[in-house]
C-alpha cells in the first residue's frame, strides 16, 4: 500500500474553510480533529459542521474524535458523511461494539491512542478496525513537537499486522513533517496527518507532494 497523506484542518483558517479544504485536494484524505473540551482540553467543531465540511470536500473525511463517549457519538459522525471515524481508545467503553457500528453503516473503523496508552492495549482488537492511530503528541492542539518515543509503539504494532495478515493501516498524528516523516514512516506508520506542516507552507499542494515523496522513499512495508 502507498503512503496516504491527511492535512488537518484545525491549523485551516476556519473563517475560509472551503477554500482551505479546496487548497489540500490532491492529499488523500481530509483529516477533521473533533474536540469536545473534556476528553481533551480545547474545542474545536461537531456533527453540522462535519456533516457541511463532507459535503463540499473534494477529499474524504477522516474524523478524529477526541471526545467522551464515542460509543454513542461517533456512528453519527458515519451518517453524516465521514468515510472513516477514530475514536479514542481511553474515551471507549465497548470499542468492538463502536467498530462494529461503523462499519455496518460503511465507514472505516479506527481506534487512536494517546501517548501514555500502552499500543497493547488496542492489539486484541486489529481484526476489528481498519486503522490504528498513534499519537505523536498529547491530543488537543496543532503544532506540537513530534514525540519520537513513541517509535517502539509503530514497530510493535506492524510486527502484529503482519503476523496476523492484516491490512489494517497505521495512522501517525502530531508534528508530522520533512524532518520527522521517514522516521514515523520506517518505523511502521503510512497514513500521516499534516496539520501545521501543509498549512503553514506557501504552496500547500507542493507540500503534500514533498511529504508523500519523501514517506514513500521512506516506506519498506509499502
Ligand atoms: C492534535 C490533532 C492533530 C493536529 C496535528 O490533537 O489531533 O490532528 O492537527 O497538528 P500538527 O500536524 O501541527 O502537529
Ligand atoms: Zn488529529
């Protein structure tokens, strides 16, 4: 599988999003950081504005739901257009169940991790999700510095994906750019979240092309 690149907007300019979304077209996936100002401390935007944001997206929605009890919120976020929906493990309280539901309304089925979350404890459940996310800072703002120890959990998780045959995909989210991208990449991740990256650049486009140039020279598992 190739390297997939997903901007996120929440480092967009929420005053012209449609044209910020418009400038990341030829990413892969369209990365959406739901906040609720419990699971984690900032607020950010919910369901009608997900729902407006799939509607004139020319790229698919990838919801990141950082917020308190997913099992009841995120199947809403698959009805109202998100092609994949990530729901926080620490936040879960029957994540099979929360898979389940959204792949039954066909979504992608994803689980993420905060930093201080062993990468064991979402291991019984990769037969039940199409992606794992790892976090590479503290969920909650854009703009953070890449936490490269959480490398050992990226190797642990694509050493369980290919032993159990599995193509699950494996989600890196936070401080992502030219200079941490081949690490996150080698160590096993190939769906990569850019938010400060692509959105503080210039040339947003040349940026993804950059980012997906240098993951994929990077990628020995692709
Ligand atoms: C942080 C969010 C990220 C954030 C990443 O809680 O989940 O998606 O936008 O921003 P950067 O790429 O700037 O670290
Ligand atoms: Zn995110």
């Amino acid at each position: 599988m190739a390297i997939q690149i997903a901007p996120s907007i929440l480092s967009a300019d929420f005053a012209n999003l449609e044209r910020d979304i418009v400038a990341v077209a030829e990413a892969d996936w369209l990365h959406v950081d739901v906040m609720d100002g419990h699971f984690v401390p900032n607020l950010t935007l919910g369901l009608p504005v997900v729902e407006r944001i799939a509607q004139v997206s020319p790229l698919p929605i990838d919801a990141h739901l950082m917020i308190e009890d997913p099992d009841r919120w995120a199947p809403r976020y698959a009805e109202v257009g998100a092609t994949s929906v990530t729901f926080h493990l620490e936040a879960a309280r029957d994540p099979r169940t929360i898979a389940a539901d959204l792949r039954s309304l066909g979504a992608r089925a994803s689980c993420a991790i905060k930093p201080g979350t062993p990468v064991e404890d979402v291991l019984p459940l990769i037969d039940t999700l199409d992606m794992v996310l790892i976090m590479t800072v503290e969920p909650g703002f854009g703009g953070q510095s890449f936490m490269e120890d959480m490398m050992p959990k990226f190797r642990t998780l694509r050493a369980a994906v290919a032993a159990a045959g599995s193509d699950l995909w494996i989600q890196a989210d936070g401080g992502v750019a030219r200079e941490t991208i081949a690490t996150v990449v080698e160590s096993g991740g190939d769906v990569l979240v850019a938010g400060s990256a692509v959105y503080g650049a210039d040339d947003r486009g040349g940026e993804i092309r950059a980012l997906r140039e240098l993951g994929q020279e990077a990628c020995h598992h692709c």
